[in-house]
C-alpha cells in the first residue's frame, strides 16, 4: 500500500512538472487588482499579448499590470451593442466593449493627460510611466458580421478618437498615439481601406498570404521610421496594417521532440523578414501552452528571430518574457 501511495506522488509530481502553470492557475484564487492608476505604478512594458483577454480576472487590467502592451477582445454586435464574448452563447449583458476596455482606457489616458494651462504640445502620454512613448494596442476580433459590425465599433472608439489618443493615418504618414486600434477576424478590409486620407483603425494582416510576394519597392521598418510610409501598390502595409498573424501550429508546424526543427526555423525567419520589410509587427496565436518548457523554449526562439509581440494565455508567464520594447 505504501508502495502506490508513492507511486501516485511520483505522479502527481512529474504530472506539476509539466503542467505547473495549468495547476496555478486552478488553486490560484481570483485576483482583485487595483483599477486606475494606482495599478501601473512601476509597470515595465513587455511584448506580451494577452490571448482572449476577457478570461482574465479582471479584464484589461490583469494585462497591463503584468506589462502587457496588447489586448485581444473577441466582439459580437447585438441590438446595437457590441458584446465581448468568444463564443455568443457565452455573453453576459453587462461585458461589453465599451466597459470592459473603451472606458477604462479613456480613465487611464485621461489620468496621464489632465487639462492644464502649463501643458505643451506635445503628443498625449501614454498609460505606462515608465515608458510613456509606448503605446498599448487593442485588437478588436470581429465574431459577427463585418459590414453590420463595423459602424459600431467606429462610433463607440469616439471617446478615444475626440481626445486624440489614437494613432491614426493621415494619408501621407502614421501620426503614433497612446492607443493602436487592430481588427481581425471578419472586420471587412475594404471597407477599412476605403477612406485613403484618414484612418484610425487598421488591419491584422495574414502572414500566411504576404510571405512569398514580391514587394514591388521596398518598404522601410515602421519600428524604426514610425511617421514614413512609402506608397505601394503591396495590399498590406503599415498604412493599412499593424499586425501579420497566422498561427503558429498550421504555419510553423508542431514540434517534435520538444525542439523547433532547422525547417521550421527557417519558415520563422522568412516569415518574419517579410513582414519586417512590409513594416509590419509580426504575430503568433495557437502556440502550444504546454507543457511548460516547450512553450518557454518556442517563446525564446520566437523572440531571437524578431518576432514583435508575443502571444500569452497565462500572464505569469510574463514574467520570465525578455523586457525589451514592445
């Protein structure tokens, strides 16, 4: 008898072992963090997007105390109201867009910006003090119809729009804000595109479709020339675009053995340089989350071969990220 008794603590310990932020996260008991500014004092900005945000805690905060400086919110239009929900069988009245992530940025922007007589004209700062240049970028996930959902989500980044606090295109250059605005999912690219002297809501590219054209004139790194844009007939640009996603499993491929294979390295890199060369910041979802060390080797991997931001279910893991500039 003593005998299984072991044998089962040898289980259960190998079981931690592998599973060790699955097993956190269960006995973990529901954090309550401080809203507002209070909760980002001392905050270093971190190339982590929170996958799914609205599982969180408390959505939006848990992200960007733990340094995230990109959100995801999945977004259904009922009866004029656009809900935040992965599955619509899943929304709940009162989480919305607009409360869960419109009005708590608008707070916090608001806190960093006061009006005052002594204020310059200087861009308006961004919600993290330790790096006020860095803006946080909200990717809005269209799970509803694009052409019907599309006005709302317009309307209701009002409150951001009429303060200034997004980064916006002005049909000769990006002009950078606290806030970038990303859409994806069925979010209708033509009708983005539409308007060729003004935007303020751009599009999450598929890396999977840009990697193997050729660009018709070079286009230089918006990470380090963020105002230049160079104006060519290529679909997805930084005028246009702020993310190339695809997803690492059907785009990469799954790693056997628990390493990255010498090909699947290679398809990461030319991937990434051709995003790069378009001015666009590069994006995986779907990475295996577990176990834990393979997830932590392909984060390492990912972020050597200049992959931008990097895409986190569970925000402990964010600790043990590289801190560099998101």
């Amino acid at each position: 008898m003593l005998g299984v008794i072991r044998f089962v603590f040898l289980l259960c310990g190998i079981a931690i072992s592998f599973f060790r932020d699955d097993v956190e996260r269960i006995w973990r008991s529901p954090a309550v963090l401080p809203q507002g500014d209070a909760g980002l004092k001392g905050v270093i900005p971190t190339t982590c997007h929170s996958h799914n945000d609205y599982w969180r805690p408390v959505p939006f905060f848990s992200a960007i105390t733990a340094g995230c400086v990109s959100i995801e919110a999945d977004v259904w239009l009922i009866e004029n109201e656009l809900y935040v929900a992965h599955e619509r069988s899943e929304i709940v009245p009162d989480r919305t867009l607009r409360r869960l992530y419109i009005d708590p940025l608008v707070e916090l922007l608001d806190s960093k910006n006061p009006v005052s007589n002594y204020r310059s004209d200087a861009p308006p700062r961004g919600i993290f003090d330790t790096r006020p240049n860095q803006p946080v970028t909200l990717l809005i996930d269209f799970k509803s119809g694009g052409v019907e959902t599309w006005p709302q989500v317009v309307s209701q980044l009002s409150p951001l729009r009429d303060r200034g606090y997004l980064t916006y295109y002005n049909g000769a250059e990006i002009v950078p804000r606290p806030v970038v605005i990303v859409v994806s999912g069925n979010a209708p690219f033509d009708i983005l595109t539409s308007n060729t002297t003004y935007r303020d809501i751009f599009y999450d590219a598929p890396l999977a479709k840009i990697e193997d054209r050729e660009l018709p004139s070079p286009i230089p790194d918006s990470r380090n020339h963020p105002h230049h844009v160079v104006h060519t007939h290529e679909p997805f640009a930084p005028a246009n675009s702020y993310y190339a996603s695809a997803s690492y499993k059907k785009s990469v491929g799954i790693p056997w053995l628990f390493r990255i294979s010498s090909r699947q390295l290679e398809r990461i890199s030319t991937q990434v340089n051709n995003a790069h060369r378009r001015g666009l910041k590069v994006r995986y979802w779907g990475i295996p989350s577990w176990p834990r060390r393979l997830r932590d080797h392909i984060m390492s991997v990912l972020e050597k071969e200049g992959v931008d931001i990097l895409n986190v279910d569970d925000l402990n893991s964010v600790a043990h990220m590289d801190r560099r500039h998101g």
